[in-house]
C-alpha cells in the first residue's frame, strides 16, 4: 500500500500536464539550472515563491526558514547564498516577508513556543531597536503589518553585510538586492522600497527604506 497515494498520483498529473504543454521541458530542466534570482522567505505554506512571482522550476533558487531570516551563524543559509553567488551567478536576491507571519507574531506577543524560540531571538534585535516607533502606534494590526516589514529591510541588510555578497560587489559582479513582502489576503507583492546594488550605499538604502515605513504608519 503506497503511504500518501494522493501526492503522487498528483505529482504523475503535474509531470504529465508539464510535458503535454512542453515536451522538452524536462529534459531542459535535467541539464542545468540558471536562475537569475534567490529568493529567501518565509516557511510558511501559504507563501509559495514560484507560484506568486509566475516563474517556472529552474527559474527560481529558494531557500526558506521560520520568519525569512538571514542569521550570520546559519550555514544552511549561508551555503544558499554563496551558491547562487558564486555558482549560479544570479543577478538578484530577493528577501520576502508576508503579513501575518507567525514568528513575527510570536516576537512581537513575546509567546514562548518551543525549540522555535531560539530561532526567533535572531529577530528579537529588529523589535528591541524600533520598539519606540513602534509603541507609538496604536492600531495593533498596523503594529504587527509594520515589525514584518521591518524585518525585511534588516533582513537585506543583513544579506550586504555579508562576505559573500561584499566580495562579490569588490569583483564589480552583478547584483542586487530586494526586500519585498507578500500579503496573503489578495496574494500581491509590495515593494519596500529597498535595492542595494554596492556597498557604497547600503546605509542609506536602509535609512530610506525605514523611514518610509514609519511614515506611511
């Protein structure tokens, strides 16, 4: 008896519909992968990074983790970049938060989860260093809605400062990156206005980017 029967029998539909529309797009596929982009976002279920941005397999290098955070400790994280960097030459590195997330929701109610929590003190410093804008907001929602879009614009600069993406900059590579956010309720994306190309103004982008979010709130 084959566990999960439903998957398969969906993935065999998926593989054939693939080739009904284009035969060779398998064999294309299996040949090499050369995506322009990394995307790095949030694990949750309800954000999948293919789907919303219309781009196919191979067209798309994805890594994600709880609450699309980019940790200078994480090799898994780490290992992403430097291989869609170095190996894969990708143009454009786009850091994707979304509305509603639930590690945000859980730094910022100060919920105590489980194995989780460790995970999440990486985005306790983002709430601690804005805590006196954010107090001054009083909507909850828009509260919550701001701390995620925070979190992206740290979590960009957090990408800059790293070696990989530094030394690729001193070797006049092409990149650049973004930080985005996706909301589940109408499945659109919004710019945060935030697109660092070299390290000559990354703290600028970064001041900028903050201080429209605050002045939109």
């Amino acid at each position: 008896m084959k566990v999960l029967k439903n998957l398969f029998e969906n993935n065999r539909r998926w593989a054939f519909n693939q080739t009904q529309s284009d035969p060779d797009f398998f064999t294309r596929l299996s040949k090499q992968q050369s995506p322009d982009y990394l995307w790095i976002g949030c694990s949750d279920s309800r954000v999948p990074a293919n789907e919303i941005v219309g781009l196919l397999p191979g067209e798309l290098f994805v890594h994600r983790n709880v609450a699309n955070l980019v940790v200078k400790n994480d090799l898994n994280c780490l290992s992403v970049i430097q291989f869609a960097v170095e190996a894969l030459k990708v143009k454009h590195i786009i850091i994707c938060g979304h509305y509603g997330c639930g590690g945000v929701k859980a730094v910022l109610d100060k919920l105590k989860i489980g194995h989780v929590d460790k995970w999440l003190d990486n985005l306790k410093p983002v709430l601690e260093n804005f805590q006196s804008n954010l107090s001054k907001i009083k909507d909850d929602v828009t509260r919550y809605n701001k701390l995620c879009e925070l979190n992206v614009v740290e979590q960009v600069f957090n990408v800059c400062k790293t070696d990989i993406v530094k030394k690729a900059w001193q070797r006049d590579q092409n990149l650049s990156v973004h930080g985005w956010i996706y909301d589940i309720r109408d499945g659109l994306l919004q710019d945060l206005n935030v697109c660092i190309s070299n390290s000559d103004n990354i703290e600028d982008e970064r001041n900028s980017a903050l201080s429209k979010i605050f002045k939109e709130s």
